[in-house]
C-alpha cells in the first residue's frame, strides 16, 4: 500500500513531553501501512533516542533518523523529508499532538480538493493560535481570500511532489522564524491550499517548564534579521500595491506592534532589552514598510506603528499604561432552552481601569497625519476612533473545551446601542452589544455534536482599536441560576455557574449529582397497569427515546420515553414495565438517555422496584454512600463490641 502521510517531528531534548505526541501519532484513525513517522533525533541528551529507537524497533512504521546538533528546528524538517516516502509530509513538533483523526482527514481533504497544503484547524493550550483563519471550512484559500497570513507555523500537510517541484525547504542552523519564511512561500507558490475548520487537527502545547523553543527570550538583532527574510520571499512573489502592504501588516501587527502594546511591552525587563527590541523594531518598520501598511491596521495598532516610527519611545510606554487597564466584559442576561438549542443572552462592552469604558459621543473626525502629539492625544484620537467606527463592532461566543482548548464558534445575533455615560462624563457614552447566541449541541462542534467534558463559554468582542476574548459572568453567587440540564441532540447538557468565578460553562455527559435526580421522591412515581411515571429535571424539547436499565443480578433494558411538561423546565419518564421479568427482587433503576450509543451511560435514579402481588411497587433506594458508611460504622461498632469481650475474657481467666 503506498504511503499517504509522512509525519515528520524534529526531536530535541523533549523528556516527558514526547509522549502525548508518540500516543497521538500511534493512535491516527489511517490505516497504520498508509503513514509513517519520522522522528529526527537533532542530538538530544536527554533519555529521548532510547525512547524513540525502542519505539521503531517495535513499530514499523516508526523511522529514527539520528544526527548532531543542528540548533534548531530546520535542518531536522529538511532530513524528515529527504527520508519521506509519503504522497504528503506533516510536520509536528515533539511537544504537541495530534487528534486521533488528523491525518485522515487532512489527506481525505487534500485529495477532495488537489491542495498542495491543507491547514487543519488547531488548538491552543496556553499558546496563542489563529481563530477567524478557523471560523469555516476554506476548500480554495488564498493570501486574498482568507487570511492564511495568520497561520505561518509549519504544522501543515504539504505535497511532496509540490515542494520537490518548487525546490522549497526550510533555512537551516540556529535561527529564528525559519517556518514564517518555508510557510509564506508555499502559500504564495501553492496552486491549491485548503483549510479544514470542522475538526482539531493540531494541539499546540505549552509546556508546564517553558521549554518551548519559541518561548525563549531572543535576541532582538538576530530575530528582525530572520524577519527580514520572511519580507523578501513577499517582495519575491509579489508586485508592490495593496496585497504587500496587507500581508506586510501580518508581521508589522504580530511581531512588532503587539510586542509594544498594553501589558506585553510593560512585562519586558526594562534593563535595556525593552529599547533594544524597540530600535530593532523600528529599523525595519522605517527600513520596509509604505505608509500603506500602517494605513490598514486598527486605530490603537496605528498608534503604535506611527509612534515606533517616530521614534518616541517614552510616549509608546505611556500609551501602553492606558492601554494595559482596557480588557472586555461580558454579562448574561438569560441562559434558556428553546426547542433543540440552548440561547444564550448577554451584553458586552469594553472596561477601563474595571469600570465601563466611555468614549466621545461625537466620534472620531478621520485619521491624523501624523502620530498624536504625546499619549494623551493618542488616547484620546483611539477613542474617537472607535466610536466613529461602532457600526463594524461584533461579538461572538466561542465554546472551548477545556482540556484540549478545541474551540467553536457558536451562531450569534447582535444589535449595538449607544448608552449616555454618568452624569460626571457630558458628552460621552458607553458602547453597548447587545447579543443572542445559539447552542445546538447536535452540531455545535464544527457541524458535529458537542463531545463529552466540561466546555467553557467566551466572548469575543471586537470594537475600534481592540479584538478581545473574555468569559461569561460572573454572576453573583446568590442570583446564579441557568437553565435546567437537557436531554438534547443525544447528549445531556448541563449550563452551570463555575465556582468560585461565577462563569458561565457547559457539562456534556459528565455530570452525575448535578443534574438533580437524586431530589426524586418515591411519592411522585406511580406505577399503575405496569407503567411507571416519574417527573424527572430534565428538559427535553419533545419526545425524546430512551432506556430505563433495572438491575438486579441480571440487567433488563427498558424502552422508555421522556415527555416534556407543558410551560415547564422538566420531563416525565414514561416506562412499560416487564411485570413477568421483575418478581422476586429489588430492582435498581439506571436511565440511559442514549440508547445506541458507541459508550451508552447511564444515571442512577434513587428507585427500586419490586413486584408484590402482582403489582410492582416503588421506594426510594438507599443512596450506595449511606449503605457504606452504615456498613463502616457496624464493622468498627462490632470490633469495639469483640474486644471489650475479649478484654473481659482474659481479665477472667487471670
């Protein structure tokens, strides 16, 4: 069978980390004769070429290729491929993973399409990842159409034949954005690059030590250096005109202007290195850069842009003390289900120093021509700006899954409202997004259902000068109420309030006590005729099928349906119970609120039953805790009980 897939991870001193990667690669849904990995030993130290030779040594389609230190990352990507055998190559890092379907996928995508590069969706835990490059499916995308000039990290499928033809590899030895100069090349040589948005290909991870190589503190010189060359493979491919400038900016708004904003530039040490980054930055925005490329960037951003090219380093400090108080807020209004999708009310607005940010109520009046006189007057020429530009404001809501940080987003309708300021503030107003989202979990994960685990619910609201992300709430301990937990598109979700914050969250398939049940008193179930009913806390947004499993040595799975409450937030489980089935003993009762799935679960109900003379009764069992605890107390009450006896025993006999 020919190899579909090369994956090829540069390995340097990665210790522990390794091996959630070597799970992931072992673990892809292609079949194992139709990928190989490449492992690409850069001259660790530490107990990773043992770990690795072993693994190839009982896996065959596990390679290790062996060399001296190299320095980094590009000449190990460049040996990888040299000894690819596959149609296309997949570049990963030793301290990321990937999902158990990425490589199927992405090569499926591929062929669909006749990529030369496809672009899986990627998540990012503790590390910054693109999030509009990943908001849809792009089967044809272009530096034009979409913007790929966000996602310049190799961790890509590229056709092998499209990279021989082109003759592209990666720059070699110790350096620094060698991916951005291979990456930017491919999309502008490529005749096809695809982006799968459904799906989490790639987790791009953080390490708990920091021992990320991208994360070590670097030399400014060196760096703007390697910058350069990613800004020539541009100038290469492309004519002068608005398509440079646009993707000059992915790098003037990245890699200098975000370093010499808000918080990031205040948490430089201020032992030289902060001016140094700040002079290094400005040679190449004074040495590469039109004034067409500023022009495009948001005002704030603008801001800074024109301050590094004027040279005013003390203002540029200053400006970031203002900007470093500004963050997002986000309130709930109402969290409710409505038929088979949970909505979700809020409001959002930007804060200042922790109160509601006010802006000039007349707006701006156009861009200035020069950089603002000193901080003052940029603050205030950002604000203008972004309340002359309210009518482009958005916000979304985003559902990120904890543990693996796969997000998506959710469908949202918004409407923005002006509100008058305090009455110490004339003349100015708050800027106010008033918005709906709606949760379907059947689809809510890129088009699939929502998998199990806790999901936690963002904002992300873009106004003027700032795209931020917060989360939803906090709501006051006392006032916290959501939705009830809901049996909807075969999952059961609960919306709760997490502790101690007070924000809001998403438990699909994971809660047991939460969701109520236990709070069923045997009073409320009837059984009568052989059908038992019992009201139940859950929602459900119509007839919904499920199994009612009844226990007792042996298991009967019962076809159940829960039926909504009219004008109500709960259900009523409806059962025809086997009265033939259930004589001679106490039946535990389970409900499985999805019959057929892959993992059925099911959830204690404090029930069970027995038949008696004819009839089939029920009580409320004894919780499974008291019945241990009971027993813990009898046995140490009984073991008091034998050596008291046993004291008087011997006391007797002497």
């Amino acid at each position: 069978m020919p190899v579909k897939v090369s994956v090829i991870v540069p390995v340097y001193n990665p210790g522990t980390y390794i091996e959630d990667c070597v799970s992931s690669l072992l673990r892809q849904s292609l079949p194992p004769d139709e990928y190989e990995v490449i492992f690409v030993d850069d001259g660790s130290t530490d107990g990773s070429p043992a770990r690795l030779d072993a693994l190839a040594a009982e896996n065959s389609r596990v390679t290790v290729v062996h060399q001296e230190p190299s320095g980094w990352s590009g000449k190990p990507r460049n040996v990888g491929i040299a000894a690819a055998v596959g149609e296309y190559v997949m570049f990963v890092d030793n301290d990321d993973y990937l999902g158990d379907e990425a490589l199927e996928r992405m090569y499926d995508y591929a062929i669909a399409n006749g990529a030369d590069v496809v672009v899986g969706k990627m998540a990012g835990r503790g590390r910054p990842v693109p999030v509009e490059l990943f908001r849809h499916n792009h089967p044809r995308a272009t530096v034009e159409n979409a913007p790929l000039i966000d996602s310049l990290t190799p961790h890509k499928m590229f056709r092998r034949e499209f990279l021989d033809k082109i003759e592209l590899r990666f720059p070699e030895g110790r350096r620094r954005l060698e991916d951005h100069v291979f990456v930017t090349e491919a999309y502008l040589r490529a005749d096809c690059v695809s982006v799968l948005s459904d799906y989490v290909c790639y987790y791009h991870v953080k390490r708990d030590d920091a021992g990320n190589a991208g994360f070590q503190r670097f030399d400014p010189v060196g760096y703007f250096k390697n910058l350069r060359e990613a800004l020539d493979v541009v100038e290469r491919y492309t004519d002068p005109g608005p398509l440079r400038d646009r993707l000059f900016r992915r790098w003037l708004r990245n890699e200098m202007v975000e370093r010499m904003r808000g918080r990031r530039l205040l948490a430089l040490p201020d032992d030289g290195y902060r001016r140094q980054l700040f002079e290094e930055i400005r040679g190449v925005v004074v040495e590469r850069f039109g004034p067409g490329v500023a022009a495009g960037l948001p005002p704030a951003q603008r801001v800074v842009a024109g301050l590094i090219a004027a040279d005013r380093f003390d203002d540029l400090v200053a400006f970031a003390g203002w900007e470093a108080g500004i963050a997002p807020t986000a309130a709930p209004l109402d969290v409710r289900w409505q038929g088979d999708t949970l909505r979700i009310g809020l409001t959002a607005e930007y804060a200042s120093g922790g109160e509601p940010m006010t802006f000039p109520a007349a707006g701006g009046a156009g861009r200035p021509a020069a950089p603002p006189e000193d901080a003052a007057a940029a603050t205030a020429w950002v604000e203008a700006d972004s309340a002359a530009a309210f009518d482009k404001a958005t916000v979304d809501l985003l559902l990120r899954e904890r543990s693996s940080a796969a997000q998506y987003f959710q469908p949202v309708e918004f409407t923005r409202e002006t509100v008058a300021a305090a009455a110490d503030e004339e003349g100015r107003v708050r800027l106010v997004l008033h918005a709906t989202a709606t949760v379907d979990p059947a689809t809510a994960a890129g088009g699939a259902p929502l998998g199990g685990g806790l999901w936690d619910v963002f904002i992300r609201v873009k106004l003027g000068a700032w795209t931020k992300e917060c989360r939803l709430g906090p709501v006051p301990e006392a006032g916290r109420t959501a939705a009830a937990p809901g049996v909807v598109g075969r999952r059961v979700v609960l919306p709760y309030w997490t502790k101690p914050a007070g924000n809001l969250a998403l438990d699909v398939d994971r809660a047991t006590k939460r969701l109520g049940l236990t709070q069923l008193a045997a009073a409320d179930v009837t059984v009568s005729d052989g059908l038992l009913r019992a009201p139940l806390p859950l929602y459900v947004p119509g007839d919904t099928e499920v199994v009612l499993r009844l226990t007792a040595g042996s298991v009967i799975d019962v076809p159940a349906t829960l039926r909504p409450v009219p004008e109500g937030s709960g259900s009523v489980l409806e059962a025809a119970l086997p009265a033939a089935d259930v004589r001679g003993s106490a039946w535990r009762v389970q409900l499985g609120p999805a019959p057929g799935a892959d993992e059925p679960r099911f959830l204690a109900l404090p029930l069970v039953l027995r038949a008696r003379a004819g009839r089939i009764l029920a009580r409320r069992a004894t919780p499974a805790g008291l019945v241990r605890r009971l027993a813990r107390r009898a046995r140490r009450a009984l073991g008091a009980l034998l050596g008291r006896q046993t004291s008087g025993f011997t006391a007797r006999k002497a």
